[in-house]
C-alpha cells in the first residue's frame, strides 16, 4: 500500500518558527533530510509516532520533527517521547492541508522530496527510504 502520489515540484522552507508545547517561540532549521509529521489530534498514527522510540526510522539518515497547527491539543501529547512544536506557518508553506500528513524535505536543495498520508512509523519509513538512498 503506498500512501503517497508524486509530490508537485516545490520548494520547502529550510527554516521556521516554532513554539513549544510549554510557550516557547524558537527559530528551527531543517537541515539536511528532514522529515516533516504534520499532527492532529485523535489519530492513532500520529500517536504511534511520538509515543515510540522510532526503531523503523533509526538506519535512515533523516531528522525527523514533529508539529501541530495548533496549541489547542497539548494535552493530548503528553505521552510523547519527542518534542512536538506548533508550527502553522510551516505546515502552510508545505501545503500540508489535512494532517496526518509527512513531507520529506531535502534542505540541500530546498525542495519537497516525498509526501504522505501518517499510517505509522513502519509504514513511513518504507515509503521514504528508496528516497533516502538516492
């Protein structure tokens, strides 16, 4: 099963602004291969993300950063083993619409590599590594 069509040719933002969970405003780079989980609220895939250790993703050479479009859901991401940020400037200038939602970014090129539907990690990282080996 692939989640994921051939992304429209754009380029991505190899920076952001971000806020943390606890309010905090911070300046992000993407460097390298980023790869972009956009969260929401009630979504067993997403919560599959930052409640694991990411085992699927650890052989593939890519950052992996998580963000919501709002701040609305901080206590549904209390379980998280990483850090979520809130981010709405970014998930619009990925074009990322409806979340679960990945975009794997090549900050290199500041360009959009892949882009995809959230199942679960396994699922992700399947779907991104031929991308990762080129």
């Amino acid at each position: 099963m692939r989640s994921f069509e051939t992304p429209q040719s754009r380029s991505a933002p190899t920076s952001f602004v971000a806020t943390t969970l606890g309010g905090q405003t911070q300046q992000r780079e993407l460097r390298a291969m980023s790869l972009v989980i956009a969260m929401k609220t009630s979504c067993d895939g997403c919560r599959s993300f930052v409640e694991s250790d990411l085992e699927d993703l650890k052989e593939l050479p890519v950052d992996v950063v998580f963000v919501s479009a709002s701040g609305d859901d901080t206590g549904e991401w209390s379980n998280a083993r990483h850090e979520i940020v809130i981010a709405p400037k970014l998930l619009k200038e990925l074009n990322v619409r409806w979340p679960p939602f990945y975009v794997l970014i090549d900050a290199a090129t500041a360009r959009v590599v892949v882009e995809g539907v959230v199942f679960g990690p396994a699922q992700v990282a399947e779907e991104i590594g031929p991308y990762l080996s080129r």
